[in-house]
C-alpha cells in the first residue's frame, strides 16, 4: 500500500501530464463522500478537453 508523501508524488510524476493535488485530511474516498470539495480540482484538470 503506498502511503508515503514521496511515493505519491513518485507515482504522479512518471503519469504524463498529471497534476497532482494532495488535500490536507483527506481521504481516498472523499472524493465520492464529499465530491463538491474535489469538483473544482476536477473541472480545472479537464477544462482543455471542454466541448461546449
């Protein structure tokens, strides 16, 4: 299990084009517990691949 700040940050690093976000208190379901919180992160990720 990784758990580790540096392995996480090893991890994005090789993934071209990842943006790596860590949240302070945050779990790894929080995102599905509490999506408003991580929504701007995800919109902000995705806005170059908008069509609207």
């Amino acid at each position: 299990m990784w758990s580790k700040k540096s392995e996480t940050v090893e991890i994005a690093s090789a993934i071209p084009t990842s943006i790596l976000r860590i949240v302070p208190g945050a779990s790894h379901s929080d995102y599905v517990k509490d999506n408003t919180t991580f929504y701007h992160y995800i919109a902000a990720f995705l806005q170059p691949y908008r069509t609207e």
